[in-house]
C-alpha cells in the first residue's frame, strides 16, 4: 500500500508540471526480450510514467515474466495493430509511446520526448534507429532508414512512433491490418504535423537481415511499400512477407515487420 501511495504521489507532483507518457509494448513470445527490455524501464515508472503490456496470446511466458514490472497486462488476440490500439485505449497518460519488445532504448527517453513536444503544434515523432550488428551494410540499412523517414515523413514501428493521445484517437488509431500498420498511420498523422524526427537512437534487432539475407530482405520490403503505396491488399502482402507461420516464428514476424 506504501508503494502505492508513494507512486500516487509522485503522478500527482507531476501533473502539475508537465505530461507524462504511457509506454505500450505489444508482444507475442518475446520473454527472452521482455527479461532485458522491462528492468531497463522501471525509472520511468518510479518518475510516475506508465507500462502497458498487451500480450497477444503468448504461450512462452511472457506475461508471466512481465509481473510486477509493468502497470498493467492486457490480453486481446495476435496482430500488433489490434494490441496497440487496446494499450492505447486504456493508457492514463498524454503521450504515448509505442515500444517494441526487442528495442533498446536510449537513456532519458521520457525528457527527449518531452522536451521535443513543448511546442504543441508538434504532434508525433519518432527516434533515429541503429542496428544490433556491426558492419557497413547494416550501418547503411539504418542510416536509409532514419534519412527516409526525414524525407517521406512515415516512420516505422522500430523508430518507437510516439503521439499525442487525442491525436492519436482523432486518427482512429492503428488500421488493423497484418502489415504496414506502422506506414498507415504515418501517413495520416504527417498530414497534421510532420513528424519530430529525433537524433537519438533506438537499438533494434538485425535478425530479420541476417536469416534472410541483407539484399533479399531490402528488396522485398521495397516491394511491399510500394505494392502498398500503390494500394495491394495487405493480407496478401502478409502472406508474401509471412510464407511459413510457425508459432516460433510468431516473434520474429511480429517484431520485424517494419524493417528495412
């Protein structure tokens, strides 16, 4: 009860000064990667922010790892679109913040968010991202990434998109679609405000190029952007970039669909 009240206090100091942010972390079998990302996240609960964790049906004990080291567990059925919509629509906070569960985040996150969003005319941003392999090619696939996003003003899910609340619902939210969920928001919300690209960088998983290939990988995101921004269907775009679904590769394909 003392912790409680002692969390309390500390929203109530900070209501009174500036916002504070709710951390939502969709997942699906990402134990190994929730047991290093949610220590890591707990100074932001103790300064009164909030984690959200939506677990969409895990069965490697996912949730039950995440006990005690987030506010609050929600349950809906896999698709990350669906899970994020749900954190959103239960987050107390005014920012949100959207985690995936393989990221590292940069130091200070929350005062680089917030520090960026004094003005209120800026809406939404997202974080500069760099690869866990060393290695020119993945200097570079990270390097494209960030300057695309400068140019394009659509982010991807492993930049960490962050938005205003009611900016957020005035969207709709995430479409609930298999793919590109990340793109389509995007490309409403820079309509409103182009996006706070941040310097600081996001750590992400290399994985996705490193089983499939650096080349095969790029070229076949590019294809399905394009395919997308030229209006295919994306259940069909998903069972391009999903061929095999096993439930061990339901991880890997929830986390890296936004890569390259």
């Amino acid at each position: 009860m003392a912790v409680l009240q002692d969390r309390a206090a500390v929203v109530a100091a900070h209501s009174t000064t500036e916002p504070l942010i709710s951390f939502i972390i969709p997942v699906l079998n990402d134990r190994m990667s929730l047991d290093i990302l949610l220590p890591q996240l707990q100074g932001y609960r103790e300064k009164g922010h909030e984690l959200l964790l939506v677990d969409g049906g895990s069965n490697d004990g996912s949730v039950s790892s995440a006990t005690g080291l987030v506010d609050r567990i929600l349950m809906t059925g896999p698709g990350r679109a669906r899970q994020m919509n749900l954190g959103a629509d239960n987050a107390k906070h005014d920012i949100l913040q959207f985690v995936h569960a393989d990221s590292r985040l940069p130091d200070d996150l929350d005062s680089i968010i917030l520090k960026s969003m004094q003005n209120p005319e800026r809406l939404w941003g997202r974080f500069d991202v760099s690869l866990d392999e060393n290695g020119f090619a993945y200097v570079m696939i990270a390097f494209m990434m960030n300057l695309r996003t400068r140019l394009s003003g659509v982010a991807t899910g492993d930049q960490g998109i962050f938005v205003r609340k009611t900016v957020f619902h005035e969207t709709g939210g995430f479409k609930d679609i298999p793919l590109m969920e990340d793109v389509a928001i995007s490309k409403i919300l820079r309509k409103k405000s182009w996006p706070v690209c941040l310097k600081a960088k996001i750590i992400t998983s290399a994985r996705r190029w490193k089983q499939k290939g650096v080349l095969r990988t790029i070229l076949m995101m590019w294809y399905l952007r394009l395919a997308y921004f030229m209006g295919a269907d994306p259940v069909g775009l998903a069972a391009i970039y999903y061929p095999q679904e096993t439930s061990d590769g339901d991880s890997d394909r929830r986390n890296k669909a936004d890569e390259s």
